[in-house]
C-alpha cells in the first residue's frame, strides 16, 4: 500500500465554521506534511511532523491547527478561515530511510464561503 | 535546502524526449535533487532523484552535471500524458527536519 488517503476530497465551510481535514497512510512512514496549494502556484509548505511531533510551523495563522494523533493519522482542524484560505490542502508523507521520497495524497479542495 | 530555478514553461511534441532543466548553482554536498510532477489538480508524484550518478528508472532519466550545479530530466518518449508542472527539489537525505520546499516548477506542454 503506497497510498496517502485525503478525506474529504471538496470542503465548503462558511467563515464561522469549524472543520477539519485528515490524512491516513500505512506505509509506516513517521515524517507527514501539510501543504496549500493555490491555484497556478506551487505547494507551500505549512507544517512538519516528525514522530508524531512537531518540527516546522512555517509561520501558519492560529486557524489552522495541525494535529497527529498517531503514525498513520495527520488532521488539520480549522476554524475561523477567510475566502482567501480557500486552496488545495496536500497531504504527504515520507519514510525514515535516507533518501526515499515523499508520497502524496489527492488533495481536499476546500473553498471558504 | 538549496533553491531551484526552472523555466517557466516548455512543449514537446508528442513521441520526442522532453528535457526539463534545472539549475541548483548552491547545491550542498549531501544534498540531493528530486523531481516531481503535478497533473492538473492531482497530489505531486514522484518522478526519479539522483546524489551524483546519473539514474533511470521506468519513467524518466536524470543527468546530474559533474559539478552538481545543474540537472536534466529526460521523458524519452513523451505522451499526452505527461502534460504537467515538473518541479525540480534539492534537499538533505537527513530524516526529520527537511522541508521539501518546490520552486516555481516546469509547465510541460505535450504537442499531438
């Protein structure tokens, strides 16, 4: 199993709303990130986690906030967004081993109304 | 991680090896380039990396240059398929603090 899973894969949530996005890979794979990705722009990284911690905020506002539960579990609980927060939120994932490659989900497609 | 410069976009028509260039003129000595691509709307996939050596595999070969400042990646046989933004990566093998940051990437454009 190679698969990073993205559920749900479109979110509509007003600006009051509280929601959350989750990732699920059984790959054994103890590094997982989130991105946002703009329309004709490329990912940006949010945040780093390594062994369940983590290990980079890349400076993200307080109404996103990450959360991993376990090793095969990444949520992004998110309250209180903007219009302009709406993007593809990417999910990936990478093994211990030196040089292996990150893995990515499909993305979930959140538009905030 | 070192950073990346690609050309904005490129064509290629289809059945002819496209050859995506990328510049990493600050690469460190343990740092090692990667490439992915993106599929309209799709999750990255990854495509080959490579330290030193040049590498192939199924999909694509890489051409590192001897002083490690610059690489091409090879689709020896383009399809319609492989329309996509190719990104270049350099990063450290280390496990743990590495951001896997993209630059701007390649719009590759398959011509019929």
């Amino acid at each position: 199993d190679t698969e990073v899973t993205q559920t749900p894969k479109h979110l509509v949530m007003g600006m009051t709303n509280k929601k959350s996005l989750k990732c699920e890979q059984h790959m054994g794979h103890r590094a997982m990130y989130w991105y946002k990705q703009k329309a004709k722009k490329p990912p940006e990284l949010m945040f780093v986690y390594s062994y369940e911690k983590l290990s980079i905020n890349e400076s993200v506002p307080s109404r996103f906030s990450p959360e991993c539960p376990n090793s095969s579990l990444l949520n992004l609980h998110l309250h209180a967004l903007q219009p302009e927060d709406s993007a593809l939120y990417l999910c990936a994932s990478r093994g211990t081993l030196r040089n292996t490659e990150a893995f990515f989900g499909q993305g979930t497609r959140l538009t905030v109304v | 991680d070192a950073k990346t410069t690609q050309p904005t976009s490129m064509d290629c028509a289809e059945g002819r090896a496209a050859n995506l260039p990328c510049n990493h003129s600050t690469i460190s000595g343990n740092e090692y380039v990667y490439w992915y691509r993106q599929i309209h709307s799709q999750g990255p996939q990854y495509i080959i990396h490579g330290l030193k050596n040049n590498e192939t595999n199924e999909m694509a070969s890489l051409i590192i240059t001897e002083d490690r400042k610059s690489s091409t990646l090879i689709l020896p046989h383009a399809t319609l398929r492989d329309t996509a933004v190719y990104y270049c990566i350099v990063r450290t093998p280390n496990f743990g603090n590495e951001k896997l940051t993209f630059g701007t990437g390649t719009r590759l454009t398959i011509i019929p």
